[in-house]
C-alpha cells in the first residue's frame, strides 16, 4: 500500500543541535514545573498546546517576543535554570543528538542568581553535569540581545572569553538574537572582536527576518563561522553562492520559519535550494516552547513534506555534526554513527 513502507527511525538518525535557546527549550511540563517552584502564573497562550502562529510583521513579532518573555521571568532560581538545561540535554539524547549546543543570555537570569557570573556559571555546572547524565555534549553560546546597547553586549562578551573552550560545559561562541529589524548590526562589532580574540566562534542570528542585506551585515561586521537562520538568502542568488563559496553553515529552523511567518508552509522552506547551491544546512528547532516542534520533528518535515529521501537526511544530520563545534575525533565518530544508521535496513 501506498505509504505503508517501512522507514528508518528518525530519533535514531545521529545529529548534532545547533540552535536552540535556553528559555526556549522547554517543553510545557517542563515550563510548568519551572513557574511552580517560583509561584509565577502562566498564561493560557502558553499552556495550551497550541503552536504559536503570528503574522510576519512588527506586531506578530512583539507577541512572540512577549511570550518568550513570559515564559522566561518564570526562571527565577538555581534549581530552574539547573532544571532547563537537565531536560534539553534529555530531549536531545531521545531525539539521536550527540553535541546540543544551547544558547544563553545571562543577563536574563542574573537578578535571581546574584548576578551576571553567577548566572552563566550556573548554565555552565549544568552543562557539564547534563553532559555527563545524557550521554549528549553541551556546549554552550553565550548571546548578546539586539533589544540591548551594544556596550552592554562587550561587557557580555568579555565576561564569555573568560569561560571559553571547545568542550562540554565551556563557552563556544558568542551570539546575536532577538529582532533583527533592531539596531545596526555593525554596532556589536567590537563584543564580537573581543569573543573572536578569545577564541570563541561567532554566531550571530540574520536573515530570517530582514533579507540579503542583513546577512551581508552580518559576514561584513561579525565574521560569523554560523548564521543563525539566513533562510532569506535565497532572495539573492550571488549571496547564497557566496555563503557556499565561504563555507558559512545556515542553522534552518523550517518550523520556527512557517510560525513566524517568514513562509507560509514547511513546503517553502528552502531547503533543497540552499543544500543544492552547496550550502552547508544544521536543521534545529529554536524555541520548541513556543512552536511545539522538538529537533527530529524538524527531519519530519524534510521527509515527509519536502520528500527528503533516508540518504539526503543522512546528508542533513552530517552536516549539522560537521557544522558543530566539536572536536575533529567526535565528528568522525558520530558520522560514522551517521553512516550506520544509513546501512541498517529499515524497519
């Protein structure tokens, strides 16, 4: 029968997450038990099992804005924050991921941690104990806020390069979130020249919601080693053959991209463009919370509406392992994990 064919195991396909933020990555239980240990009332917008949808515009991205931050004044210990980064590792490890590397704004947290330190050590322990439970290695990316002065964001970045290094429970990379139509993007160019002098990778967020010109702004002024999104690229073909040309990794977030609205279907998502211009493509699920889409559902999505064969999804999750920020000798073990999963007939 039509579809009736067995298939490989997607949460046993070896991948690698590169996009996902810490508040973000809850699920709503998860959510739920956060709010009760510091007494904080949840909205129905956000307990609903309803995937956030909103309009691509201002409006429908200060709603999603305020929910996330809804969600994040709920985080108000050390128990919360240690409990975040507990689960996303477990998620991941469900899902067939080897190396999650979460990202983090600090300044979220540090009120109730006492302080800015305080609050990234805390992620930090997390990681390194979520590591070793999980059997998944946390990395983590220490992100600057558009929505914040851009001194602020070197004080931010000063404090990461004092944590930097390649392993589990070690700062990674420095980042740049939130609404991209805020702010010029040259603006962060010096926190980044002090995250680069210490070794950390750049990974900021462009070109989800402006297009081809925020992502120049972004290679120009950070140097990024990863884009977080750049699904708009294919706006412009010579910037998409660039990014090829320059070995820049896209971290795509097809479920995120449909509920904001950025395209109106998974069929749009520009997967196929993108990977077949050679652009190296991380599938990651960016706030699960919010868009009830976990890492694996995102694979979904490839195979089941973009008709991504078991070999072009294998090709997917390589490259998010080759896009991570891993040791050489993990990438080839996990790919290898990769190529494995490939030769087992399905069933």
């Amino acid at each position: 029968m039509p579809g009736s064919e067995r298939r490989r195991d997607l949460n046993l396909l070896p991948k690698a997450h590169l996009h996902l933020h810490f508040t973000g990555s809850m699920s709503i239980p998860t959510l739920r038990e956060v709010a009760a240990l510091g007494g904080a009332e949840l909205p129905e917008a956000l307990t609903d099992d309803i995937a956030l949808d909103v309009p691509f515009d201002k409006r429908g991205w200060f709603r999603f804005q305020r929910l996330y931050d809804t969600a994040r004044h709920t985080v108000t210990s050390e128990e919360a924050m240690r409990m975040i980064v507990a689960r996303a590792a477990a998620d991941d490890a469900r899902e067939g991921s080897r190396r999650l590397e979460l990202q983090v704004d600090p300044t979220g947290y540090a009120d109730h941690v006492g302080g800015l330190q305080p609050a990234l050590e805390i992620v930090l322990d997390a990681a390194r104990e979520a590591t070793r439970t999980s059997g998944v290695q946390v990395g983590v990316i220490v992100a600057a806020s558009r929505m914040k002065h851009p001194l602020d964001a070197r004080a931010l970045a000063r404090l990461a390069a004092r944590y930097a290094g390649d392993g589990p429970g070690e700062v990674i990379g420095f980042g740049l979130s939130n609404n991209e139509r805020n702010g010029d993007t040259s603006a962060w160019e010096g926190a980044f020249r002090i995250a680069r002098t210490a070794g950390l990778r750049s990974v900021p967020h462009a070109g989800e919601l402006l297009g081809p010109d925020a992502i120049r702004a972004a290679l120009a002024a950070l140097h990024p080693d990863r884009i977080g999104h750049g699904v708009r690229s294919v706006e412009d073909p010579r910037l998409v053959d660039a990014l090829a040309a320059r070995g820049v990794p896209l971290e795509v977030c097809p479920a995120s991209n449909v509920h904001l609205g950025v395209f109106p279907d998974d069929a749009s998502v520009p997967l196929r463009t993108l990977m077949g211009a050679g652009v190296q493509v991380a599938l990651a699920a960016d706030d699960p919370l919010l868009f009830l889409s976990r890492l694996t559902d995102q694979y979904a999505i490839a195979r089941d509406v973009q008709g991504f064969s078991d070999p072009e999804l294998a090709t997917l999750a390589s490259a998010s392992i080759d896009a991570s920020f891993a040791s050489d000798a993990d990438k080839r073990r996990w790919k290898a994990e990769v190529d494995a999963w490939l030769a087992d007939p399905p069933g």
